[in-house]
C-alpha cells in the first residue's frame, strides 16, 4: 500500500512503517544480546559464515564491482544519456562549480585518512598475489583500483535509480519504489518492498560500524602519538565512539543544515592544506613523478585486477589476500551505497545521466588518485630511504599516518589536523546515514522523526563498540566481518536496481518519443520507395494537377516525366517571372522519377 498523504502539503506524513522498522531493530537488537550473551559463539559463527561467503560466493562481489562500471558507462554513453534527473526543461539545483565541490566532499572521507599511506605502502612492501617485490607501479595501481571508477560506479548506480525514480518519475524516497516497473506496484509496496528496505537499513548501519571502527582506532593511534594516552585500551575506544556517536547524532537531530554544510567545507579546506602540507615538505619531486605512474599503470592494470580470482590465485595466502583487500573493499561500499546513493541523488536532481555519471565516477577518483600520491607516495619513499620501519606483519593500520607524519616537520600540528578531520568526517557522514536509515523506516519521507534518527544513531554506536569489544588482537576483524555479511544481500538488490532502472528509462518520455518519430519517418520513406520502384506517382494529388495545368502546363509534363528538365517559363504581361512554383506550395514537392 501506499504511504498516507498530507492534506496541505501532499507529502507523506511522518508515519513509521512498522514492518520495516520493527523487524529490522528487532533483529540487530538480537544481534547486540548475541555479542553480550556469547561473544564466543558470535565470533565463531560471523567468522564462520565470512568463510563461507568469501570462497563461494566472492565472485559475486567480484563480477558485479565491474559490471556496475559497464552499466554506468553504457548509461553515460549511450542515448539515455541525455535524460533529466527531473521534469524536462528542469535546471540544475546547483551550479556546476558548486555542484563538484559537493562530489570533491565527498569523495574525501574516514577510508582515504585511514587508508592513504598505509594501504600503498603495504602493497609496496608485501605486494598482492602475482606481483613482485619493491612494485610501485603495482602498489599504486592495486590501490587505486579499490579506490578509483569501482567503488564509485556502485554509488552511480544506486544514485541514478533513486533521482531518476524519485525526481523523474515523482516516486517515494524509498530503495523499493525503485522496483515498481520490474516487480510491479503490488510487489514493490508489498513484503517485497518491506525486504529491499530492511535489507538497505541493515547496509547502512554496518557500512556506518565499519567507518566508526576505523575512526575510533585512528583517533586513538593519534593520542598515543601525541603522548596523550599510553596504548589505548578497548575501553577507550568505546569512549571515543560514545563520543562520536554523540556528535553525529546531535548533528543529525539539530536540523541546522547550514551549520553542517558550513562544517563539511571547513574540513574540506583543512583536507587540502593538510595534503598541501605533506606535498610541499615531503618529497616533493617524488610525488609529482608518480602522478603519471599512477595513472598509467591504473588504466593499464584495470582489467587484469578487476578479473583476479580465486581461479587465477592458487595460494592460500593469496585467497586471504583476496578476501581482505578486494572483497573487503567492494562489501563495504556496497554497505555504503544506500546513504551516499540517497546523497548523491539530492545533489544531481536537473542534471543529465552523462554528466551525473561523468561527476560521480571522475571527480572523486582524481581526487583518491592526487590523495594516495601524495600520502602514499611519502611513505613509499620514507621506507626506500630507511627512515619508516614499516614491518607488514606487525604494523598497525591505524597508526601508519601518525608514524609517517612524525618524520616531518610540526609533527604534533599535523597529527591533530588528522584526528580532527577524521572525527568532523565521520559526523558529517554518519549523520547522513542515521537520516537515510530514518527513511527507509518512515515509507521515504524526507525529513524523518527526531526520536527514530536518534534511535538508529545510537544502535549504530551500541553496535560498533560491542564489535570492537568482542574483537580479537585484531580490532578490524569484526567489524569487516559484519560489513561484508551485511552488504551480501544487497548486492543482489543493487543489480536489480540496475535492470529496474534499464526498464524504466526504456519507457522514458524522450526515449518513446524517438522510437515515433523514427517509426514514423521509416515508414514514410518505405512508402515513398516503395512508389518508386512499382512506377506509381499515387502521391501526386489529382487536385493538384488540375491546379497546375491552369497555372503551367509545362509542370505537370516535368513531373510526368516527359517534359524537358527545365520548365520554360514565359514572361507575364508585367514583364516578370511567372515561376510561382519556386514559392510557397505552388511547386510540387512529391518524388521524381
């Protein structure tokens, strides 16, 4: 059924969907007694199920990371590039300068600040599977694969759905209004819709665990740095995430847009003078050298990357490779598509499918390919020259930054501007996500209910701590365990979202209006040869000949064939052409022959 409507505004009221919002709270809510209760048996089985999806059905992961590329480009290309994300006629809400600086944003997030020297230099000292040693070329190149046109082709997509169905087609905010056409109003309203629902609620909130985990353990590497604290204790991790869960849901509920907008380009601007800062007093000369590396070995590397396997990799050490990088990597952002898609969507509403693929998809991967050269690239060249002892066995991810920007000037500045701008990012993002999971709980309102936005932003934070609580040595175990089961089932959602979307731009207003025209005109030419070549001059009208032969007879001889090709034309008595047929529809306008 549909959602209720408002009687002035005509909007959907602010009416929880019971279905969706109980079942899915019910059902994390379990998991959080499961982790309290028996975090053994929780461990045991998570790691169990991680198993069984990564060596089955990693492959999915894998085929659908590249063919959400194909799709998204063949949109781009193709004749649906043209269409609106809106009415026809409609302008852009922002302006194009605007408009990418809202991409740049968040393109920039918690994974490049966790990620950006560590990931790299890792690649660089203990290469993936198939590579040799000492790579740099492959190092970047396998970075910016996780990081380049995959990732973002999977927010593309989902953002192109939603502004499409929601801006185009006047449909409901919601991850299952974007069914309607493959599985019909019934379906897409009904227990069907109920289950795409829950499923992208419970993406959301695991892709919004993994990035507060990693947050947490980034912030804490930097007090250790600084001196602050000595080896932060699980306990204090769980501190910083009441902390940060604090602050993102307070900036939730605070309905200041402004101020969080105001927010979001403060960090931006901090982003930029932080990797200006590492740039110009790290190795400078270095970094501008490997800016053409990067890019050419990426787009060189990109199809043997996008096709490694398990069938192309026979170690067990490689397929555990596989599982922790690649697979990783691809699970959690799916998990993240729900929200960014939803944001994404809300920014591009009047642009075109081809420029909102050709924003999406290159604006953020110049930026990951400028960020990883400049932060990886320092690393790099600080483990050639000796002065980073980076051991890959043993190095802790959350502290590579810290470890690299200590053997740089203002050390103690620059690691404050990093912990600062992790905990401004992920506020400016979870946020986003405690509102999108608002939502899908409210049948796809816009602004959703202050106490519902507060309830998910806090069984967000329960969630992320009780992962990290009940993690081994390794902290990140658990919670990319969960933000790979959590974004298995919604891979599925987002290929027929895809093919959902295919079918409703195949109906589009532009696209059916072509199909006439064509159809139309093909058929006028088949008519008109089809005269032709049987001799018949049925489209000269019979009127119109005794029309002619008072005017010039010389013009129905031409026209039957046998009069001269130039028709004689006599003067009148004023002395001027008679050639009226030259003008207006004097002149026959049917075939020759």
């Amino acid at each position: 059924m549909t959602s209720e409507q408002d009687v002035i505004t005509g909007r959907p009221k602010q009416t929880l969907d019971p279905v969706v919002f109980t079942v899915t709270a019910v059902l994390v809510i379990a998991f959080v007694i499961w982790g309290i209760g028996d975090k053994e048996s929780l461990n045991t089985t998570t790691t169990e199920v991680l198993g069984w999806i990564t060596k089955n059905l990693g492959w999915l992961f894998i085929l659908s990371a590249t063919g959400f590329v194909i799709f998204a480009v063949f949109l781009a290309v193709s004749k649906y590039g043209r269409i609106p994300l809106g009415r026809t006629g409609e302008k852009p809400q922002f302006r194009t300068v605007s408009w990418i600086a809202m991409m740049f944003s968040a393109g920039m997030g918690i994974g490049l600040m966790f990620f950006g020297a560590y990931e790299p230099l890792y690649h660089f000292a203990s290469p993936p599977p198939e590579i040799g040693s000492d790579d740099i070329r492959a190092a970047m190149a396998t970075t910016m694969f996780h990081w380049g046109f995959h990732p973002w082709a999977m927010y593309a997509v989902v953002g192109l759905a939603l502004a499409y169905s929601t801006y185009r087609l006047g449909r409901t905010q919601l991850m299952s209004a974007v069914f309607t056409r493959l599985l019909g109003p019934r379906v897409a309203n009904g227990p069907g819709g109920k289950i795409i629902d829950i499923l992208a609620i419970f993406a959301t909130l695991f892709g919004t665990v993994a990035s507060l985990g990693l947050g947490a353990l980034q912030i804490g590497s930097g007090l250790d740095t600084l001196g602050w604290v000595n080896e932060p204790t699980k306990m204090l991790l769980v501190a910083i995430i009441a902390i940060l869960t604090a602050a993102f849901v307070a900036s939730a509920v605070s309905g200041i847009a402004r101020g969080i907008q105001w927010l979001s380009n403060i960090n931006m601007v901090l982003a930029i003078v932080l990797a200006l800062f590492v740039f110009v007093v790290g190795p400078t000369i270095f970094i501008l050298n490997l800016l053409p590396t990067t890019l050419g070995a990426y787009f060189t590397d990109l199809t043997s990357f996008a096709a490694r396997s398990d069938a192309t990799i026979m170690t067990e050490e490689g397929h555990q490779w596989l599982a922790d990088w690649t697979i990783f990597y691809w699970a959690w952002w799916v998990s993240w598509t729900p929200f960014v898609g939803l944001f994404l969507a809300k920014i591009s509403r009047g642009r075109t499918i081809r420029e909102f693929v050709i924003g999406v998809m290159v604006v953020p991967t110049t930026v990951s390919l400028v960020w990883f050269c400049v932060f990886g690239g320092t690393a790099i060249h600080q483990d050639i020259e000796g002065t980073l002892a980076f051991d890959p066995a043993t190095a802790a991810s959350e502290s590579t930054l810290f470890d690299v920007l200590a053997h740089l000037p203002w050390t103690g500045v620059a690691s404050a501007l990093v912990m600062i701008l992790v905990g401004i990012f992920f506020v400016s993002g979870a946020d986003s996500a405690s509102l999108v999971m608002g939502t899908l709980s409210q049948r796809g309102v816009e602004h959703p209910s202050r106490p519902l936005t507060v309830f998910w932003g806090v069984l967000t934070g329960v969630v992320a701590a009780l992962l990290l609580a009940i993690s081994g040595d390794d902290a990140l175990d658990g919670i990319k365990t969960m933000a790979i089961i959590a974004a298995l089932p919604f891979v599925v959602v987002m290929i027929g979202m895809c093919l959902s979307l295919y079918l409703d731009l195949r109906h589009d207003p532009l696209i059916v209006s072509r199909h006439v025209l064509t159809a139309q005109v093909d058929e006028h030419v088949r008519e008109q040869a089809n005269a032709i070549a049987t001799g018949e001059l049925e489209a000269i009208d019979a009127d119109a000949i005794r029309h002619l032969e008072k005017i010039d007879p010389d013009y129905v001889d031409q026209a039957n064939g046998s009069a001269p090709a130039e028709p004689t034309v006599d003067p009148g008595p004023d002395d001027e052409p008679r050639d009226k047929g030259t003008h207006g529809t004097d002149r026959l306008t049917g075939p020759t022959v």
